[in-house]
C-alpha cells in the first residue's frame, strides 16, 4: 500500500434521479481531508480495477436486493481482489434475512419469523395481524401489513413475489412500534457510535408495491441497557463478526415490552450521519485505520 490510502465509496447508480445517500459525499469530502484518497464507487461499473483500492467500504448499494444473484457474485469478487468491509462472508450471509433464524437458534431476541419460499402454500395468520415482505429487501420494498380480513389482498401479494423469485416472511404485527418507534443502534469500528429512533414504516392499506418512507420521524435515541444487550447479544452471534467495521442492529420493542431484533443490518445502511454530526470523526477513524492508514 502506499503513504496515502486509496479507498472505495461503495453506492449504487441512481441513474437521473439525484443520489439518496446523503452521508455519501460527506464522507468522501472528510475521508480526503484526511489524507486518503477517496472515491464514490457504482459497484456495478464494470470499468472499475477493485485490486486498486487498499479498502473498499460498502456504504449504499441500495439496489442489491432486486439483484441478488449479481451483487453476491460481485461480493465475491471484490473481496477477492481487495479488503471488503464488511468482508464478503458476512455479507453473502447478511443478505438473506433467514439469518433472523440463525440468531434465534443463538439465542438471540428476534421478531418471530416464518418463511414462505415460492411453491409453498399460502399459510397466513387467521388470529392476528401480521406482515409480508420478503427475504431479501431493504426501504420496506415489497412490504405489507395486513389483519386476517385482507387475506386475499396478501395472497397475491404472496405471489407476486413468488413469481418474481423471492421467499416470503411472515411476522406478527409488533404493536408497540405504533406507540414507541423502532430503534436503530449503530455501530462502527466495533463500539456504539450513535442509536436513532423511527416512527412505523407500515401505515394500515398502504400497497406493498407502494413507495413508503423508511425512516420517518427520526430522532436521537439514547438506547436502554436492555436494548444494548440485544444489539451486542445479536452481534456477538454474527459468524465472522469480529471482522465487521459497521453495524446497525435495528430494534422493536415486543408485547411483554422487551426489545426484538427485526434486522440486522452488516451490508450498506444508513448511517443518519445529518443527525449525528458529532459521529463523523470516529466514522473517518475507523475507516482509515480498516486502510491501514
């Protein structure tokens, strides 16, 4: 490597719409002035030379889950020519969101889970309100809530994803995200860096092919203990995650009240950095000491 770190920003294409990602070109502008040479990265340019870059940090590859199968081939080659963080195995394992089932079977709090892979009948909740929304998604894409009474709404909801390819989840509905939010703790160069709260994605008879809003309302939360123990309990579980440079554990509280891990998020989240301003040195720090710099 040489004196001066050369590091990939990782994002996706926005084509002629402008950028969603708001921390991208601020970290860009504070990774340079620190001495690293620091670029924004389509991670589906095939012009670009991944072995060229010391370090190559995925920040908003927002359009990977429609792409499943080529973003995992293109993980698998970059980690190969180049440090990936997260690295590639994590990655490829954080993409599929049965990993909620692994974390269960480690004993982790999770939002109880069941997974309807295409060709699977439509077994739906008749007791309760629930949710649809597949296996590999991000912005609440292809998401619903539904109660009992709107089950032939879900089922074609069902199968529009089914024939599209993907695995469906099913979960209950957790109520209490109506009343205290959800909770994000973010993590990087393996301490809390900042937690956030958001109000609920999920308004009643929203399509699910509808654009939402993925963080509204969303403000500075000072996370409880208990929630710090889910979070690093979820992490601690996380195979290979000694080797995680960021990290966002998204929470909600269940009806006995205890938090529940919804999603883990190890590939490209947001990190609110707009609402945490005073996160962004340490942000810079943990990214050039990942570039041996």
């Amino acid at each position: 490597m040489t004196d001066t770190p050369r590091i990939a920003l990782v994002t996706y294409d926005p084509g002629p719409e402008a950028h969603k990602d708001l921390d991208l070109p601020v970290l860009v502008r504070e990774l340079a002035a620190s001495g690293a040479e620091t670029t924004a990265v389509y991670w589906d340019d095939p012009e670009t030379d991944w072995a060229g870059y010391d370090l190559a940090v995925i920040r908003s590859t927002w359009d990977y889950c429609w792409r499943a199968e080529e973003f995992a081939a293109w993980v698998t080659r970059c980690g190969k020519a180049t440090r990936l963080a997260n690295p590639a195995d994590v990655v490829l394992w954080n993409t599929d969101k049965r990993y909620l089932g692994d974390l269960a079977a480690a004993g982790v709090p999770v939002v109880p889970t069941r997974y309807l892979a295409p060709g699977d009948a439509p077994d739906l909740p008749d007791d309760q309100e629930y949710v649809v929304k597949p296996t590999s998604g991000a912005g609440a894409r292809y998401a619903a809530r539904y109660t009992p009474a709107d089950r032939e709404t879900a089922v074609r909801h069902l199968a529009r994803m089914h024939a599209e390819g993907f695995t469906a989840m099913v979960q209950p509905y957790m109520r209490g995200i109506d009343v205290t939010g959800e909770r994000a703790l973010q993590y990087f160069g393996g301490r809390l860096l900042h937690a956030s709260r958001k109000g609920a994605v999920l308004a009643p008879g929203t399509a699910y092919d509808a654009d939402k809003v993925p963080h509204p309302d969303l403000e500075p939360w000072t996370p409880s203990p208990a929630e710090l123990h889910v979070a690093e309990s979820a992490l601690a579980s996380v195979p290979g995650g000694s080797e995680l440079l960021y990290a966002r554990v998204d929470l909600i509280l269940g009806d006995d009240g205890e938090p529940r891990v919804m999603e883990l998020e190890l590939i490209e989240p947001a990190l609110f950095l707009d609402l945490h301003p005073a996160s962004m040195p340490r942000v810079v720090e943990s990214i050039l000491a990942a570039a041996g710099a």
